[in-house]
C-alpha cells in the first residue's frame, strides 16, 4: 500500500510542476479554456497511464509531458478540422496579469508585445511553435526536437530562421526602413 501512495505523491508533484507551463502552452494553441483545460487533463492521464517507468528520470518526464501535450493538440485539431487563433485580448490578459508598473510603461509594453505578435503570426506555424518552446517553457533543443518529431539541427535552423525574420522585423523599424 506504500507504492501507490508514493505513485501518488509524484503524479501530484508532477502536475504541480509541470501544469502551469503546459495550460499555457495549451490554451495559446487552442484558444479556448475549456479545450485547454480537457487537454490539460488527458496530458497527465497519459503520464498516469504511463506508470513509474518515466518517473525516474526528470529529463525523460519532461520531454514525455511536452511531446504528449503537442500530440494532443495535433489531434484536437485534426478531429476538429480548424485552425488555431488566439485573441489578442486573451493573450495580453495572461501577460499582464501580474504587470506592477506604471500606465504609462504598460502601454508602451503591451504595444511591443501587440507588435511582436503581430510579427510572429506571420511566420509559418512551426517556427512560432518552436519559438514558443523554446523561449516561452524554455526547453531544450534536444526535447523540442522530440516533440516536434526533427532532428535537433532542423530545430535549430528553423528557430535561427525565425529569429532572422524578427529582427529584420524591427531592424527595418527602428532605422526608419519599410521592407
């Protein structure tokens, strides 16, 4: 009876690790909060099915979560047939949740933010997918490589490319230049 209460113990710890991270990854993708938060759910059931066999190492279990939450996603939309969007408002909601500056610094704040965005969605889904991984839940490139199902140098040129666009994005802007 003391394994499953120990099996218990690091499914908890699990989730409260590793949750926050994955809902936001989940609803970004989604959109919805209710789509987000069943995703949320099936993740971890699938780290629940999966038993003690991941549990030992941490890496594993990371890469594990993340790969099982990008194949949900897949799934959510092949089942669903539709393309992901989210609102901005949605987005500039969970940024500023916690934001204690002044109005004035929001403001300029949330209207580079609504500029990158702006940017980032018009770059191909697998470079803003990429990007999201690894500089919003700051993964590896070896585990976003394994998520996305790439090699590790694909991961990397194809993050070096969307880096490239971003800041000829803003090069073009701050030096007055249109492109």
């Amino acid at each position: 009876m003391h394994q499953p209460a120990r099996a218990q113990e690091q499914s908890v710890a699990l989730y409260q690790r590793y949750a926050p991270a994955v809902f936001a990854y989940l609803i970004c993708q989604v959109g919805s909060r209710e789509d987000a938060e069943d995703l949320l759910l099936e993740v971890f059931l699938a780290l629940v099915e999966k038993g003690s066999a991941l549990q030992e190492d941490e890496h594993l279990v990371r890469a594990y979560i993340w790969s099982v939450a990008h194949h949900k996603v897949a799934d959510h939309f092949r089942h669903f047939t539709r393309h992901p969007s989210v609102p901005l408002a949605n987005v500039e909601e969970m940024l500023y949740e916690r934001d204690e500056q002044q109005p004035e610094q929001v403001a300029l704040r949330r209207e580079e933010y609504a500029q990158l965005y702006t940017h980032m969605r018009e770059l191909p889904e697998p470079q803003r997918e990429i990007l999201q991984l690894r500089f919003g839940h700051e993964l590896s490139y070896g585990e976003i490589a394994q998520i996305v199902s790439k090699s590790e140098a694909a991961v990397r040129m194809i993050l070096h490319r969307a880096l490239k666009v971003l800041r000829g994005a803003y090069s073009g802007k701050q030096t007055g230049r249109s492109r």
